[in-house]
C-alpha cells in the first residue's frame, strides 16, 4: 500500500468519529426516529428527518411514500387524559385564531393545531394536506391521538380558479375528508375567510372554493362554521379595508380584533360538535 499505518490509522479513526457524529445527530427510539438526541420531533420508522424553517424544531419529516415533501411536525403536546382533544388543521388564519380557541375552551378540551407552525402558512394546500395529514394526526413526537373533534380547512393558498386547479382542488380536498373520516373522529369544516383583492377586481376565487368544499362535506353530514361570512358581515360583502384587517388595504391576515371574532365563532362551533350526539 501507497499509505503508512499512522496514516491508515488516521483515516480509519476519522471514519469512525464521522460514523459517531451521524448516529448522535440521528437516532432510533422505539421503531421511531428522533431528528437529534435533544429535538422533541420524531419520524416515522421509513421515513426521515428533514429540515423545516417555519417548523418550531426546526426540522419536520419526510413520510413513508412521499420522497420528495417535507412535512411540518403535528401538534406540539402530548394528548390530554383528562379533557377531550381537539384538533384545528389549517392555515396561518387558523394560527392566528387558535390561541383565542385554545383560551375559549381551556376547560372544555384540549385545543392544538396541525401542522404544530407558528410563522408560516400552516397546513399550505389541499396538495400538502394530502401528502402530510397523516404527519398532522399524530403529535410531534408520533404519539397516536385519538381526537374527539377535528376542525379542517383549506383554501387561500388554491388560490387558482383554472379548470386543472380547481379539478385538483376538489380531488385532493375529498382525499383529505376521506382520511378524516376514516379517524372517526368529529369533523367541522370551516369556510375559507375572504381574500378581497382577488374578489373586488371581479374573481371569485374563494368562494367557489367554499362551494366546491360544501359539496364534499355535505353529504357526510359534516358541518361547518361560516368564517367567510363572521368576516364579511363585519367589513362588508366586498371591502377593500376594514378595521378587523392586520393591513390597508386588506390581504389574508387579521388583526387580533378580527381574529378574536373569528376564534369566538370556532369555539362555540367546536363547543357544539363536542356536545353533538353521533
């Protein structure tokens, strides 16, 4: 050999410290895989870590059989054994109300959100949710969940009312109905809340959306809580600006007056299912 023994002794040791430094940052807890020996985020055993940045971990997951998305982490805590659980899967609007759910029913259930994101647009589009609900279901460490009320929606980023997209829009959201059926848990939808500067420039983007997801829930008898309408009963049926707007003139998001409303008309919503009788 062209190399001494104090050279293959070197190479050797800098393999196995290389080897050491990978099984520290990866590891396999219980069939799961947890993303670095200090993160509260696990993968599913097939799948794998993969770095998120609006994830509060900072890492999320690439599921079993979808090779090329990476999935935000599901609800941040564990399940409660004490309250009912609750589950709002959705976008940033639903982010922005969920805190004011989560105080309105501090003693009625335990409220999360899925995907477990702060920052960014949450459960993002019905393609997403396709790929990740399954991440969602779970909390972020993989704890199975057995919810008692799920609440869904999807919407502001499908914004495109082409034939193909809205084609896909109604395949994929009746993909996403059919897996939370199958949970068995208590499902509310909720409408999409308005994007004005698509409405008032005459595309009614949204509320084809609201039409086409009415005609997937219907017929499974699954209700829903009308944001589009708590919202434009307050700013009017087309606005521009309106004082429950986080900016002027108005886009997507919502100030903490109008998120509070909009969280108000959750809460009772989820209260009810709660209380329904199935």
């Amino acid at each position: 050999s062209q190399y001494s023994p104090t050279v293959k002794m070197a190479v050797f040791w800098l393999r196995v410290s290389t080897l050491a430094a990978l099984l520290l940052s990866l590891s396999v807890v219980h069939g799961l895989i947890q993303c670095n020996q200090t993160s509260p985020t696990f993968c599913p055993d097939g799948g794998a870590c993969c770095a998120s940045q609006y994830s509060p971990t900072g890492v999320g997951c690439i599921l079993p059989g979808q090779p090329t998305v990476c999935c935000k982490p599901g609800p941040q805590n564990r399940p409660s054994s004490t309250l009912p659980n609750c589950l709002i899967v959705g976008d940033s609007v639903s982010i922005g109300y969920s805190p004011v759910v989560v105080q309105d029913l501090a003693k009625q259930c335990q409220v999360q959100h899925g995907p477990w994101d702060v920052s960014d647009g949450g459960a993002s589009t019905t393609g997403y949710g396709v790929a990740c609900l399954k991440n969602w279901l779970v909390t972020q460490a993989q704890q199975p969940v057995k919810w008692d009320v799920i609440m869904f929606n999807f919407g502001l980023h499908n914004l495109d009312n082409s034939t193909t997209a809205l084609e896909s829009y109604t395949e994929q959201l009746t993909n996403i109905t059919q897996q939370l059926i199958a949970t068995g848990s208590k499902l509310l939808y909720a409408t999409t809340t308005p994007f004005m500067p698509d409405q008032a420039h005459g595309d009614p983007i949204v509320p084809e959306l609201n039409k086409i997801a009415l005609d997937i829930i219907q017929p499974h008898n699954i209700p829903y809580v009308d944001l589009y309408n708590v919202t434009t009963a307050h700013c009017g049926a087309i606005y521009t600006d309106c004082d429950w707007c986080r900016v002027h003139p108005c886009s997507y998001h919502y100030n903490s007056v109008g998120e509070t409303a909009q969280g108000h008309a959750v809460s009772a919503a989820i209260l009810k299912r709660l209380q329904d009788d199935e």
